[in-house]
C-alpha cells in the first residue's frame, strides 16, 4: 500500500477561498487552522464545562453491544479526564455507504492523531452519526461496477416514509439477502465468505440502518478507538436538554444571525448553501419517528403540514421534560455537538464547510464559539487492474481524475476509424445531393408534387449513408472493442458518472479484493495535512 498526495484543486469557490484565502477564514471562522488557532481553542474549552462521565456513558452505552475495543476504552478514560476530540461525522449508510463515510471516519483519527502529537496532549476522534436525518432514500443504496460503469443496488424502503434513520427497521432476512446480492456484483474472493461472515454478524440485534452501520464502523475501526454516537440517542437528548431550552429561547437571534450572514455570503460571491430565513426556527419537533420542521410564526412555533402549533413557554418545557421530540436541522446540529462534545476540531467535507461558514452568529448566540474547521482527507484507489489499465493507455491517474480518458477514448476512436470508407460515402452524397438540385431545376416547373416527391426520396438516401455510416463505425468499434473498453473501464473506477471514486463506491468493494485488514492498514499508513488527496496504490 502506496500513498502519494495529488495535487487536486479545491472543490468550489468555498473551498478555494478556505484554503487560499485568509481573509475568508478570519471573516466567517473564529480560528485558522494554524498553531494559533489551536492554542486558543484549547484555552477557550479549558474554560467551559462539559458533562464528560454522562458523555462518556452515552458513548459506552452505544457503543456497547459491539464491544469496546482496548483502544475505544482509553480513548473514553482520556475524554472523560480532560482531554479533547476531533469529530466529523455522516448518516448511517448501508454498508457504510459512499467511501467518503470511511475517508471522513479516517480523516477523523489521523487528524486526532496528528494533533495529539503537534500539540502533546491527548486528542480523541469522535464520529457522530446523523440518525436523526429521515432521508432514506440517501442511505438506502450501494454501488457496484457493471459492465464498465456504476450500477446501483437500492434496499427496498416503504415509499414516503420520512422517520428517523434511528427508528428505522428493517426485515433482517431482507437485508441478509440484499447484502448477499452486493457481494455477488463484488465477485468471488479468497476474502469473500469471512468478510460477508462479518458483515451480516453485525446484522444481528442491528435492525435498523443507524445501528447497523455503528456496528460495523465500530468493527472496522476497532484498533484506531474511533468513538461513535448518534445524533438520535434518547441518551443523548437527555444531556442535551438544557441545551435545547436556550435554543428554544435564543431561535431569533440564531435565525436571523444565520439569515444575515447567508446574505453576505451571497454579496461575496458565493451561493446560498441554506437558503436560510429569518422566522426559521431550525428544530424539528419528533412524532412517531417522524420529523416535523418548525417556523416561527406569529410567536408560534408551527409545522402546518403536521398540525403543530407551540408557544415558546410550551417547546421550551418540551425540551426540559422531552427533550427526545425535538431534533437539530443542519445550522443547530453544528452548535449542539459543540455544547456535549469539547470538540477541538470539526473535520467536514467541502458542502459541510460551505454551511459551516454560516455558522459564526449561532454558535455566537449560544454563547461559544466555532471549533477550528478542517476540510476532510480524499483518498483514491488504484487497484491491480486500474493500474495494468493505466499502463495500457499510457494515462496517469492524474489524467483519469481530470477528464482525460474520455477525450483520449475519442481520439484513439478517430484514429482506427475508416477514414477512406467515411470520404467515399461523403463523395456520395455529394453526387447525389448535386444529382437531385439539377433534377430539381429541370422539374421546377411540373409543380408541388413533384418536388415533394424529390425532396423525399433525398430524406430517404439520407437515412441509408447514415444507416450505412453506423454500421461501418459499429463495425470498427467491435474490432477495437477490448482497447475501447480499457478507457471505459479507467473511467468507471476512477471517475464514474464524473465524480470521485469515493461518492459511489463502498468501501467493501475494495475490501472484498484486498482483505478484512483494509481499513486498519489505510488508517495506519494515513499522515499528510486536512485537505489533501491521497492516490493510494493497492
């Protein structure tokens, strides 16, 4: 396992003002990611206060019926003596979903990793899973390559529905025969059998798509002590209570703080990630699993679609004594994680760190302030085939990444095509059309009907040259088939549909190829800075 860092521009204006622009950072951030930023995060949370053993008993509780690994055990000693976190996080996909899941979870410990070291003192990675998110259909999928492009495997959800991830179930014997379906579009390998053995251990007593997933991050990330915790614990709600209460009472100030700065972004060239609102409340009130997003009308808050209506007084008291029927939208998630978790460090992918940069007045009403933000690490896998394909077409994964493998497909088509065959048809037509304008003159006299009956005789010579002309390219690209698809098949792998290898394919995938030990391995040889694009030689 080879890791080279690619030199890949950043994806958008946000994340090219982030990483090139410190005026951005200084305008929407509260610290730059440099040692000063770090040292005054560190400070600040030294002088706020945490429930860290009720934290902590959150995460064991959770964590627990996977069994915490030795490292998970000191990670959870460490944070509940003091010590800070990096955390990211993502929804409860199947089979992890895309493998930017498990690069964001990777990003997460070499990040924690590296900063324990750069700052001496211990930093523990912290993973939040969005079980609260109801989605479904965003977490219902895996790709798999078929015939030298992506094909997507969905896992049937009852049309409409709109509950948590959470308290989502799911037919375990449907989803063991889904999960057997996947690993057949994987292929047979001397690693299949032990890692579909493991995959669907950890269906059992997991029948819903947040669990399961914490079950097998919890498996694969087992020697980094990656910590894990969902958004939708009733646990959690509990110590985030009191929370919930002052944004209940603060939502005016959170809203139109994070109106105001949505407008600015704007002014500054960039788009509107939220399109937020002033009489946004931005919780969600929970019915029977289900998500109802409030607004503040007329000093209510209201759903009309659900048919709820709260006072302040009343949602204020739902949180003391419930505080398991409210739920954060994407501007309160951000600033609750950072209220139950010392979070030293977000790492976010480029849409998180668009929204992220919204966030200042919210984080500011509540009384704290942002952590430091760092972009996520990319990785792209080169397997043994890409690699042999590589070689054959002469293209660099570079190239692959950039575009280039369609317009190189299309020159080497050019160049075996039958050139002589294409003039001489061409010199047809010509004949022909210069044949029917004389025919045409002479008649032009003999009236309508005749000239229609010209011009559709031209239409039909027209359909026989291309018909004629097809056929002679289906022709050479079956002769050229195997070189032909050696481009279509780099493209699959490397940039299928145009996006990064690491927004379709599930990690299992490569696991099924190279062992059970993939994910630890990566997270072992894993270094470089936030931000950067790994090209990871298999």
């Amino acid at each position: 396992m080879e890791f080279e860092q690619l030199d890949i521009r950043p994806a958008g204006k946000v994340m090219n003002a982030y990483q090139n622009d410190p005026d951005f950072i200084h305008t929407y951030f509260d610290y730059a990611p440099d040692a000063a930023g770090y040292s005054a995060r560190l400070k600040e949370l030294e002088n706020r206060s945490f429930d860290r053993t009720g934290l902590s008993r959150v995460i064991r509780s959770f964590m627990g019926k996977a069994a915490l690994s030795e490292k998970a055990e000191a990670h959870l000693r460490e944070l509940e003596e003091g010590a800070p976190a990096v955390v990211g996080g993502q929804q409860a996909g199947l089979l992890t979903g895309p493998l930017y899941s498990v690069n964001k979870a990777l990003s997460v410990v070499a990040e924690a990793r590296r900063l324990r070291e750069r700052l001496g003192t211990p930093v523990v990675p912290v993973f939040w899973i969005a079980g609260e998110d109801h989605d479904l259909l965003e977490i219902n999928h895996v790709y798999a390559i078929s015939d030298d492009r992506p094909v997507k495997r969905q896992f049937q959800v009852p049309f409409g529905v709109k509950t948590m991830a959470s308290e989502t179930a799911f037919d375990p014997a449907q989803m063991e025969a889904y999960i057997r379906g996947v690993f057949r579009d994987y292929g047979e390998t001397v690693h299949t059998e032990t890692l579909l053995g493991k995959v669907i251990g950890c269906l059992e007593g997991n029948p819903d798509f947040t669990s399961f997933f914490a079950s097998l991050m919890s498996h694969l990330f087992s020697e980094e002590g990656l910590l894990l915790l969902d958004a939708a614990d009733p646990a959690l709600r509990q110590l985030e209570s009191p929370h919930f209460e002052n944004m209940v009472r603060r939502s005016s100030g959170i809203a139109s703080g994070v109106a105001e700065t949505e407008r600015r972004f704007e002014r500054d060239g960039f788009d509107r990630p939220l399109g937020a609102e002033d009489q946004d409340a931005h919780l969600f009130y929970v019915d029977s699993g289900e998500r109802f997003l409030l607004s503040r009308e007329g000093g209510q808050y209201v759903n009309s679609q659900g048919g709820f209506s709260f006072s302040e007084d009343q949602l204020a008291e739902i949180a003391r004594t419930s505080p398991e029927r409210l739920s954060n939208n994407v501007v309160t998630r951000p600033v609750m994680q950072d209220l139950v978790i010392p979070v030293l460090t977000f790492v976010g992918g480029p849409g998180e760190i668009a929204y992220w940069s919204l966030l200042r007045p919210a984080f500011s009403e509540m009384g704290i302030r942002m952590p430091v933000v760092v972009p996520r690490q990319s990785l792209t896998f080169i397997s043994r085939l890409t690699a042999r394909l590589l070689e054959e077409t002469g293209l660099s994964a570079a190239d692959v990444l950039t575009g280039r493998a369609e317009a190189e497909k299309q020159a080497f088509i050019d160049r075996v095509s039958d050139r002589n065959a294409s003039d001489q048809i061409m010199r047809m037509e010509e004949q022909l059309n210069a044949g029917y304008r004389e025919l045409s003159s002479t008649l032009k006299s003999r009236g309508r009907n005749v000239q229609e009956l010209i011009e559709k005789n031209i239409g039909f010579h027209e359909r026989q040259f291309n018909y004629l002309k097809e056929k002679i390219r289906e022709s050479v690209l079956l002769e050229h088939e195997t070189a032909i698809r050696r481009y279509s098949r780099l493209e699959a792998e490397l940039l299928p549909e145009g996006g990064f290898q690491e927004r379709k394919f599930s990690p299992f995938q490569f696991m099924n190829e190279y062992g059970p030990s993939f994910i630890s391995d990566l997270a072992a040889h894993m270094g470089g800075q936030p931000g950067d694009h790994h090209l990871v030689r298999l």
